[in-house]
C-alpha cells in the first residue's frame, strides 16, 4: 500500500489499429483521425515516408532517414530493401537491390544478414523476419509517440504476389513486435480505398488501373469497382523498374560531367557511389516539383567536391526510354485483362516514383478524355500518391477494428471471397425507330449477388412503354476520319463527357466504345404511365445467376414483377 | 446502391400486339458467371460479408442494420441522468468547487465512482444544456458569476481526469459504506452487510476483479483466498484532495516548501491511519465470520478422525505382528518334532540293517561250511578253509547290503549243495569284477 500510486493503470488492452504500407524502400503509417479522415503519421523525423532501413553502430540502432544516411560510412551493417525477401527462399531472391548495404546471407535456407548489431565487434546473424520485427517495432512506436496511445493493432498492405509462406511471415513478424495483424490488404485495392473513402467520393461503377510505381519494382493492377466491391482483373509486375531505374540515369548523367571534368569515374569508389545515389535521389524528388534542381556533393571523390544542376527537360529527355517502360506496363496489364484503354474510368497513380510529373502526362496521352488520371501533376486534388496505400490500409483498419478476430477471419475466407462476377453487362435496350440502343444497367465484372436500381423517362405523351432487359456487349468501333468529322455519339450517358474531340488528329483513326445488345433476358410492359413520369427499374441479380425484376411507375401503386430462371449448368 | 440511378433516356412505347402474363415474359437468361476473387476490404464488401454469412437478401440486411442502428440512438437515450437538484447546491460558490460534491453537481449520485466517463460526458452535456448562462439570460434570471455553470465545469473536468478523479474518488466519503456493527451483522444479515462494505472498500484496490465476501456455503478456498486478498490489500487510495493549497506565489519560499512539507506528512499520516482502519475492518469481520469457526470445527473434527484412524491401524498391525509371531513358533516346534523322529528311524532302520548285514554275513560263512568249503568228502584241510573263508570276507568286505541279502537268500536256496553255491558264489564275484570292485583273479575258489 504505497502512497505515491496514484497512477492510473493501463486501460485493459483496448485494440487501438492503424494501417501500415510496407514498402520494400519506404514504409508509411497512417490513423483515421478523430474528425474522420485518414492521414499519413509523421515519425519523430517528421518523415511521412520512413525509409524501410535499419543501421547499427556500436550497438545503437538507426532507422529511417538516419539509417539512410547510413549507407555511405557503415553500409555493412545497414540493412535496406528487405521487404521482398521476408517468407522466401534463399535461392529465390534476387540480392541486386542490397548491392551497397548488408548483403543477404544464407541460414536455413531463409535469408538472413550478418551485421554488428550489438556493441561489441561479433558479426550477428540477424533473420529477415528478426529485421522486419525490429522495422515494425520502431514504425509502431512512432505512431504510438504521435497518437498518444499504445497501438497494437493493424492493416498491413501487401503486393498482390505475396504468397502465402510471405504473408505468414510477416504475420508472425509483426506478431513479434507486438502489433495484430487485423488484414493483409493488397497495395493496388488499398490505394482505391484511399480515393473511395475521401467524403466526396460517390459510389460508382469503375475500372480502375493502379499504377504503383515503388523505390525498386513496380507493380500494376486493374480492378473493377462494382457497386464499392472491388475485384482485381489483371495485374503486372516489373521487379527491375522502379524510382532506382531514374536514380540511375540522374548518376550516370552527373557521373559523365564529373568524369568529364576531374577525369574520374565517381561510380568507382564504392563511397563515391552511394553519395551520389543518395543525392541522386533527392535531386530526382527535386526535379518532380520544381523544373530545375541542383546536386552538391562534398568529396565526392578523391577529395573532390562536385555541384551541378540539371533542369527537368533534360531529365525527361534522359529517362523517355525508361518513362516508356511504365507506360508500356500499364498498356500491358490492360491487355492481360483482355479491355480496352477506352474501358479505364481512372488511372490512379501510387507510390514514391508516380510524383514524376512526365508518366503522367504519358499516361495522359495513352487514355481518352474522360479517363481521370489520379496524379499530382495531372489533377489537382490527387492525394499524396506516397501515401495512398497506408491511407486505404488506415480506412479498413477503422473499419474491421471493432470487429472480432474470429469475425475478420470468417469474413476473409475464400467462402465469402470467391464469388460469381457478371460475364456481360445486363442493361435496357431502347429502340427509336431504326436506332437500336443499350443502357447498361449492372456492368461486367459485378459480383454477384447485384442489385440495381434505375429511372427512366417515359414519352411525353405518356402511355403503355415496354422495357426490354437484355445483355449488351462492348465493342471498340474503330472509324476513319472522315474530312468532316462526324458528331460524336453519345456513347455512355453514364459517362456523358465521352465524347474525345481534342486529340483528333488528321491522320490519326477515332477509337470508340459502342454497346450491343446480345442476348434477350426478359420483357415488361408498363401500362399507362402518366405524361411526364418516370419508371423505375430494380434488377436483381442471385449469386446462381436468377434475376427478379421489378418495373413501377414512379410514385406509381402497381409494379410488374417477375422472375428469370437461372440457367441451367449444361447451357454455355 | 439503394439510390436509383436517374437516367434521361425515353423507354419505347409498347409495341402492338405485345401481350404477356402479369406483362411479365422472361424470354432468356444471363450468360454463365466468372468466378473471381473479391478484395476483402472496404464497407461494401463488408456489407457483402455480412450479407453472406448470415444468409440474408438485400432488404433483410437494410432491415436489420436499420433496426441496429435505431437501437443503439435509443439506448443513448434511455438512461436518463436526471435527478433532482438541490437549491443549495445551485447556489454554491464556484470558488468553493474543492467542497462540491462533483457527482452530485452532474447528477450522477447514484453512479459515483462506478460512472464511466461516457455518462459523464453525457451528464455534462445535459447539465449544460439546462444551466447554461446564455440560457439562464434568455430565461430572465441572471447569476452574474454563472456561478452553477462553473462547478459544473470544474466537476466535469475533473470527473474526465483520470488521475484527478481518483484523488477525489478516494475522499468521496458519500461512496463510503461504514461496515456493520456487531448488533447489526448478528442479526442475520452478515453477508449482505458486510458484502456492501467490502464492495464499496474494494473500489481502490488496484488489483480488479476484487473477490466477493461470498455467502454460507462458500468454499474454504474461496474464504481464505477473499482474507488472503484484503489482508494483502494493494490500495491507490491517496488523500492529496485534502491538501491545503500551497501558496504558488514566489515570494516565500520558505512559506511555500513548509506547506508542501506539512501536506506531504498529512498525505501519509492518513493513508497509514486509512491502512489501520482497514485493517481493523477485515479484523473484525473475520473475528466474526461464522464460516471460520465452521471451518475450524470441520478441520477439528478431521483431526479427531485421523488420530483414532492411525491408533486402530497401529493396534490391527501389533496383533497381526504376534499372530504372526505364535505361528512362526508354531512351524518351527512341529518341524523340531518331526526331525527328531526322522532322525530315530533311520537309526533303527541302520541298526536293523546292521543286524541283517551280521545275520547275511553269518549265511555266507555258514553255507561255506555247510558244503565244507567245497572240498569233495573228508575234512577240508585247514589252508583250504583259510582261502575259502578269506575270500568270503575279500567278497563281503565289497559287496553291499542288498547284494549280500541276494546272495544270502541264494545261498539259503542252495542248501547244502557245493555246486550250487559255488554257483552263486562265482555268479556274484563275476558281478562285483564286472562292477570294478574286484579284480579278476582276486577270488581264487570262486573263479
């Protein structure tokens, strides 16, 4: 019974989650705030984004910016680019990225470093998965220092090619250092979580290629948005393209002019190299805002300092062929979904190299008009393309963080995952006279079981109309220019600035999207309907491919109903 | 997607001649379905889920979250923290706000230190709403100081600080329940006294859930383990409350550090005075606790059982022990007896034999003479009957009894004839030769 206890003990262990991208170069943390938003937690460096590198010396562990920093006097027990071996194979990994930090050892067939982490000179053997502990352990902190509140809980982004050995691995990782992993959510999804949940974001039906361009490897997905279900159609990874493949060029440019100068190769001299990596970088982030930077390096070599400036059309001009990889990946990740640039509704661009304001403005250039391309130097409101992955990580952790873990895992399983998806849109078809027209109602790719509402307008005169529920499909009429160009159709009046007059070049062919109607589904008739109503129609679609359909006059008392049979297994 | 999506295309009219069922035709189907992977995340798919696992259609899900939704706004209401306020606290000086009583002024009396900040914050919020100072105006009374207000304020915030709530909770003297008296607890009602005392009491234990009094038929272990708590009783109770302000001016310092000093001694003084009566509560209740004196006995009476119990077992093993003793004795006379009378046979049997060995011997000389030592007609002469004799003892010396009784009973059987006995004579001195016990040649008559 002691007398200064006045101490309030530790609220019983009350699950505090937060969302954590962790990245292979940089990782982020983020926490929904009290007023709603998700936003991107600073550490004590005040960085939003924390490198994914730890250093030791003489004992004392360095993370972050100041590990960094690192590379060049202690690169040997500097650990970096770590992420992608976690749960894998020694003989599977690819050890280029470590080239100038602590390279990856072989223990058990895992992989491992060797480094003096402790004060004294033995060489440790440190596992990936000891290093991935200590990374979280110190990002947890940093968020727990900011918040205010112990965090033991989280939603951790993954690329969509973790397997399955990775995931638990970093399960039991981050279980190490203290924190539940509540999801593993993958990178592409949480970075339309991000957009989707910002308040001004409306529901909508969507195709969606996320474009996450990282430090070292870049991967790209397009995901269907049906109804706020997201499913991912295709994705693509490039493990050698990433911000590094710019950082190269801006060294080996500034190298030429070093060599050019002094008549020394810089990249020689191992410390030599990795200043001018490490400034690379920071004048390639430069040259992302402001269209001239400028690099300074002391002793870069033999003693000799170097200060140089390179404007943004030079850099632009330098790296077209590696800016044309990018675009080349997008294009081909579309095409593996077997779509059309002319299907993408948005483009969103995610990770540290989208800032880059050319890839953006290439991607600009391969989709039409009414395509938004969610970047920063394209749009305006584009949120931090950082950060967009720990933001969607922050939004589904303040989403399943009541929720019990037996709940989450239920939720998560293939029972509820797997689930039918449209194979063609389900819309109404309208004939005016010779016209045959289609209005897509549920779009391709939904998941099943759908249901969709919609009001259309009657003739003026009112009457009897007749709705027929039919499937439509897609196709991209290719038209040459004519001399005079014809008025564009309206192709979707869900989208109804389809329309793409800008880029119309003389020589150059008008791509279009244009419905057809395939294959019946059912009829309805609406007697008598007031001059100037409306009708609605409510489709619903079960999970074995039955529809009920419900057609009413708006404010109307009677509604026609009706049932489609699924179809039988043998059928297509 | 409850919303319709509002769409400004004009439907066909009705073609002629168009007629169907309840103008319903279904005149296809939907083509076969891909199955794909969804991204478990976002409220949409948490919808869907939900939707999933319970098996619900899309209206019965709206249906149910819509009735969660109205019950949780209900619930928020429900517990209305409405008492009614006494005059005199109204009137209270805000100055005084050490004085106030903080649960009274936010009606939460009942609750006390059992209130969670949630209904504090709703209290409060109450509380505000009707004593507001631009209320107040509105209403045409006026207290200049918003004297009410103000303690309303001063009790949330410190209500809503954990560690200034403790330091008030712990000198909340109207939480305090006195434990009963020895008049009162023996009229029945020891348990539900002394239970409310313990409970009240158990509210600055650092340790929680604090273990119940229990009632009659509690256990011993649950007994002991309830004394065995309070009697190492870990309390945050604190009396910092109570401390006179120290004057936070700084031109006597002096002034300043004695008052510290005297809070300081006073703090201890009452926790140690807080310890003792606490310690004098447990004392008594336990002094008076029926189930220790039941305890006692039961542990008495289990004693009692356990001594009679190992007298008997030492008593039946003593008898065993001589009952096993008398029948070894027993054993071992009858054993002597029988030995003795082994032994007297066999000497009766030896000198028995002895005598028939004499009487046998006394035949084989005999039957020499009776066919006078072989000698055909006239005395045998003295070196004839010295040969024959002696080879009679060379054979006897060798043979055994129940060969010389054979040989006895052969001779008797020859009688007087020589030939016949010579027979037996050399039939046995072949059988002792063949036997190795002679050598050939050794009996020279009876070759």
């Amino acid at each position: 019974m002691s007398d200064e206890s006045n101490s309030v003990p530790a609220e019983a262990p009350e699950r505090f989650a937060i969302g954590i991208s962790f990245g292979n170069s940089s990782s982020s943390i983020a926490r929904i705030s009290p007023e709603g938003k998700a936003e991107v937690i600073a550490n004590e460096e005040g960085d939003r984004q924390i490198p994914s590198v730890l250093s030791y010396i003489e004992g004392e562990e360095y993370h972050g910016t100041q590990a960094k920093a690192q590379l060049i006097r202690n690169p040997k027990n500097t650990v970096a680019y770590f992420r992608d071996y976690l749960g894998k194979n020694y003989k599977s990994i690819d050890a280029t990225p470590c080239h100038q930090s602590a390279h990856p050892v072989q223990v058990d067939s895992t992989v491992a470093f060797s480094i003096r982490d402790t004060a004294s000179e033995d060489v440790n053997t440190v596992t990936v998965s000891e290093i991935t502990t200590r990374h979280l352990r110190r990002l947890k902190q940093s968020a727990a220092d900011f918040i205010g509140k112990e965090v033991n809980a989280a939603v951790i982004t993954v690329p969509t090619d973790f397997h399955d050995a990775q995931r638990e691995a970093l399960i039991a990782a981050a279980k190490e250092a203290g924190i539940e992993v509540l999801q593993l959510i993958h990178e592409p999804v949480a970075a339309v979580m991000a957009y989707d949940a910002r308040p001004e974001a409306t529901v909508a039906d969507k195709l969606v290629v996320v474009a996450d361009l990282g430090g070292t490897r870049s991967d790209v997905a397009v995901i269907a948005c049906r109804g706020g279900m997201y499913t991912i159609l295709a994705t693509a990874h490039d493990y050698e393209l990433g911000g590094a493949s710019l950082d190269q060029i801006i060294i080996d440019h500034f190298a030429k002019e070093f060599i050019k100068k002094h008549k020394v190769d810089p990249r020689e001299n191992e410390r030599g190299l990795a200043k001018l990596k490490l400034e690379g970088e920071a004048t390639r982030k430069a040259l992302s805002l402001g269209t001239n930077a400028s690099l300074s390096i002391e002793s870069l070599t033999d003693g000799i300092d170097f200060s140089s400036t390179i404007n943004r059309t030079r850099y632009e001009l330098l790296s077209s062929k590696v800016f044309a990889q990018f675009t080349d990946l997008i294009q081909q990740v579309i095409k593996k979904a077997e779509l059309d640039v002319l299907d993408i509704d948005e483009v969103i661009f995610s990770g540290g190299a989208s800032h880059t304001p050319k890839i953006a403005h290439l991607a600009r250039n391969i989709f039409p008009e009414k395509t938004a391309i969610l970047a920063p130097s394209t749009l305006i409101t584009a949120l931090n393309p950082s950060e967009l992955a720990a933001r969607g990580a922050a939004v589904q952790a303040s989403l399943i963080q009541e929720f019990d873990k037996e709940d989450i895992e239920q939720s998560i399983h293939p029972m509820v995952t797997a689930t039918p998806h449209l194979r063609n849109a389900i819309g109404v078809q309208f004939v005016s006279g010779e016209d045959v027209d289609f209005q897509p109602l549920l779009n391709a790719e939904t998941a099943l079981p759908a249901r969709r509402t919609a009001q259309y307008s009657v003739p003026k005169a009112g009457g009897s109309v007749f709705v027929r529920v039919c499937e439509g499909v897609r196709e991209i009429k290719v038209t040459k220019p004519e001399p005079k160009p014809k008025a564009e159709k309206a192709s979707d009046a869900e989208e109804d600035d389809s329309d793409f007059d800008s880029d119309e070049d003389e020589e150059e062919e008008i791509r279009e999207t244009v419905w057809k109607t395939d294959k019946a589904i059912a009829e309805l008739a609406v007697k008598d309907v007031k001059a100037g109503g409306k009708v609605e129609l409510m489709v619903h679609v079960n999970s074995d491919l039955g529809l009920q359909i419900t057609v009413r006059e708006v404010g109307g008392q009677s509604a026609v109903r009706g049932a489609v049979e699924s179809p039988k297994p043998t059928e297509n | 997607m409850a919303s319709a999506q509002v769409f400004n295309i004009t439907l066909p009219a009705l073609p002629e001649g168009w007629s169907a069922d309840k103008d319903f035709k279904a005149v296809g189907s939907v083509s076969a379905a891909t199955q794909r992977n969804l991204e478990p995340v976002g409220p949409h798919f948490l919808a869907h889920a939900r939707r999933k696992r319970h098996q619900r259609t899309f209206s019965e899900d709206e249906r149910i979250q819509a009735q969660q939704n109205v019950k949780k706004t209900e619930e928020d209401e429900d517990d209305e923290i409405s008492e009614p306020e006494d005059p005199m606290m109204l009137s209270r000086d805000a100055k005084d706000w050490k004085a106030q009583d903080h649960y009274a002024v936010l009606g939460l009396s009942k609750y006390r230190w059992r209130a969670t900040p949630e209904q504090i914050k709703r209290a409060h919020r109450k509380k505000v709403l009707r004593h507001h100072p631009d209320k107040k105006a509105a209403m045409g009374q006026t207290d200049e100081n918003d004297n009410f207000f103000k303690c309303i304020q001063k009790a949330t915030e410190l209500l809503l600080d954990p560690v200034r709530r403790r330091q008030f909770d712990s000198v909340d003297e109207a939480a305090d329940v006195e434990p009963p008296t020895k008049k009162e607890a023996a009229k029945g009602n020891f348990y539900k006294l002394w239970s409310k005392a313990f409970v009240a009491e158990g509210r600055f234990s650092k340790k929680q859930p604090v273990p119940t009094l229990g009632n009659e038929d509690s256990t011993k272990e649950e007994v002991e383990g309830f004394y065995d708590f309070w009697y190492n009783f870990d309390s945050w109770r604190t009396f910092e409350y109570l401390d006179e302000d120290v004057p936070d001016d700084n031109e006597n310092r002096d002034q300043k550090r004695h008052v510290e000093k005297k809070n300081a001694n006073a703090r201890r003084k009452r926790k140690t005075e807080d310890n003792t009566r606490l310690r004098h509560m447990i004392d008594e209740c336990l002094a008076n606790d029926e189930r220790i004196k039941k305890f006692r006995q039961q542990a008495r009476a289990g004693k009692d059982k356990k001594r009679l119990e190992k007298e008997a077992e030492a008593k039946r093993l003593a008898e065993e022990k001589e009952k096993a003793r008398v029948e070894e004795e027993q054993r071992k006379k009858e054993a002597e007896e029988t030995a003795k009378a082994d032994r007297e046979k066999t000497k009766k049997a030896k000198e028995a034999a002895k005598n028939a060995a004499k009487k046998n011997k006394r035949v084989l000389k005999g039957a020499v003479k009776e066919v006078n030592y072989f000698v055909e007609g006239g005395d045998a002469s003295a070196g004839q009957v010295d040969a024959v004799l002696g080879d009679v003892e060379l054979l006897m010396s060798k043979i055994d009894h129940e060969e010389l009784a054979a040989l006895a009973e052969s001779l008797t059987a020859a009688g007087k004839d020589g030939a016949a006995v010579k027979a037996a004579y050399a039939a046995q001195a072949k059988q002792l030769v063949e036997a190795g016990k002679l050598k050939e040649g050794e009996l020279k008559t009876f070759a």
